[in-house]
C-alpha cells in the first residue's frame, strides 16, 4: 500500500512497560497533533491493536516492534525508540530495510552521566555504609575508616570510561570539572577524546582496567561487549577500584563481580541495569558487600517526557522537510 499524497502521514505511537513514567504520556500525542495538524497520531494505551494499525503508519514510536509486523507495515519509513537501547529491534527485517531508526540517546545521556557522578561519590564517601549504620543508630566514625577500602578523595583519582557516547561525553566534561582524571575506550579512538587525558582503541581496554579507580561502563550491547567484564579483566583491577555499570547488564559477568567483591578483590561496585529486571527478590546480588544496587533509575528525571518530545518533535520537522534525522541508529552496528 502507498500513501496518497492527500492523506496525512499516520504516526503510531505504541509503548507499554509495568513501569509508568516509560509510557508515554497523553499530552505527548495531544500535544503532537495540536503542533502538526497534518499528521495523524494513534496513540495505543497496550499491543493488543498493534498489527493492525502499524499496517498503515508511516512513522513508529516503540521500543518494542515484531519482525512480521515490519513485513506488513509496507508504509513504514521511520521508527523512533524512546529508549537509548535498540539491541531489542536489530533483527534482519528492519536492519535490512529502508526504515529509518531513531533513539533517545541525547534524551537520556546527560541525566544518567548525573547518576554515574553521585554513584562515584557514594562509593568514594561511602555513604551507603553511613545510611545502614544509621538504621543501626551506631556512630560509625572508626568502623567506616578502618573497613578497606577506605574513604577517598575524588580529585586526583582516575575514571576509565568505556564508550564515549551521549553517557560519556558529559560524565568526561563533570569528571574533569571535579579534578578528577579522565582515560577511555572507543571504537575508534581516531574520533577524538571528548576531553579526556587518553583514549586508547577496544584492543587496548585492559590498560583502562589498570589504571583506572572507578570503571564506567556506558557501551551498547554488541557482539563484542557482551561480558566485557569478566573474571579476567575484574583480576586486572586495583584492590581498592570500583566498577560502575550504567550501560546494560549483558556487559557483566555478575557471578564473577560478585565473586570478586565477596573476596575483596576489588574496592566495590554499583549497577543500575541487570540482565533481567526486575532483579529477582532472591537474587544474591542483593547481599553481595561493597555492591550499591540502584533500579534502573539512572535515566529517571521529572523532565524526561519534555526532553522525549523535543527530540521527536524536531526530528518530525526535520523529517517533512525532508532533512536528515537526528540520533540515527547504525542498524548494522546496534547503536
């Protein structure tokens, strides 16, 4: 079927997660048909009605779209993903199709690099081990010194990021700002360093892994980063370094983590993401010492739908223009 150059462009609008502030909000698609009359938005509170109506859509926002469903939607041109992932939707029907792919990366990138930096303090001041002696009502002063590692200074100290995209670039320009002194792993390093000291090439990671006293993780889930972290590069850490994972879950090998952290291998660590989440109530993770757990927050902000409908707004100018998007995903690469 092609769209007659009369009829308005249909937009779909189809995201579901038990977790309410991932669903896009009503006055997103109110707001959106009010700026473009000449579009037409179907905003889908679940899937049920999905295959149906992406048959005629021209562009798509989800997360979460079938393989046979991009077969039927012979209008569709464009998919926007409000998540910075896509791993999800990198099957060989849309990766070798003329869909564009959008995401979020700009919307979520700033926020989380926040999250990474008050992740740093907390291990660095120690201030989950302060709260659990206050449910204790115990004046930790001596325990919190004499249990190694011990508290620290973040000036002087050493980040290694790995991937220096919209997550990195802002924790590199924070880290410095802070005094802090900055190395990374890219793809390709030739790109530049975004500011930080060194950059070295992915062949190159275990150097970042020793030198480093807090590692960021902040890469996409490839081929070649699913456990990038693993019982060998944890072995290369300082004894008193600590590893940050902002990224996805995929990129740690957890048992090996835990391990590493029970025997005091490494200084501590803080995950955000998980393979699998919810993490499961019995998960051993949760008793693993030196480990901060945050749920998936690092991205949540009370502007999140306002910076999600900038982005999608302009790149829906940009597209009736006829203009290059922005954000566009490397299918063939996965980010």
């Amino acid at each position: 079927m092609t769209r007659s150059p009369d009829d308005p462009i249909r937009i779909l609008i189809c995201v579901r997660h038990p977790f309410d502030q991932w669903n896009v909000p009503d006055w997103f698609s109110e707001r959106l048909q009010r700026e473009f009359p000449h579009v037409k938005v179907v905003h889908l509170p679940d899937y049920k009605r999905m295959d149906e109506e992406i048959v005629d859509a021209e562009i798509v926002v989800a997360w979460s779209v079938r393989p046979q469903q991009i077969t039927a939607a012979k209008n569709l041109r464009w998919i926007h993903s409000t998540a910075a992932a896509v791993h999800q939707l990198i099957f060989p029907e849309l990766v070798h199709s003329d869909i564009v792919l959008t995401n979020a990366r700009e919307v979520h990138g700033p926020v989380v690099a926040e999250h990474v930096i008050a992740l740093i303090f907390a291990l660095a001041k120690k201030i989950p081990d302060s709260v659990r002696l206050q449910e204790q009502h115990v004046w930790g002063q001596q325990i919190l010194w004499d249990e190694l590692p011990r508290i620290r200074e973040i000036a002087g100290a050493t980040v290694g990021m790995v991937g220096l995209g919209s997550i990195g670039r802002p924790v590199v320009k924070s880290a410095k700002a802070l005094g802090m002194r900055v190395i990374a792993v890219r793809e390709h390093p030739e790109k530049g360093s975004e500011g930080a000291d060194a950059v070295f090439g992915e062949a190159q990671i275990d150097e970042v892994f020793r030198q480093a006293d807090y590692i960021v993780l902040a890469a996409p889930v490839t081929a070649s980063t699913k456990a990038i972290v693993s019982a060998e590069r944890l072995a290369l850490m300082k004894p008193d370094a600590c590893l940050i994972n902002v990224g996805r879950g995929p990129l740690v090998d957890e048992s090996a983590l835990a391990a590493a952290l029970r025997e005091k291998r490494i200084g501590g660590a803080a995950l955000d993401v998980f393979p699998k989440e919810p993490l499961a109530a019995d998960s051993p993770l949760w008793d693993v010492p030196n480990l901060l757990i945050t749920p998936h927050t690092a991205a949540l902000t009370d502007k999140l739908w306002e910076r999600q409908y900038a982005l999608f707004s302009e790149n829906l100018r940009r597209y009736l223009k006829g203009e290059a998007l922005l954000t566009v995903v490397d299918k063939r690469k996965g980010y």
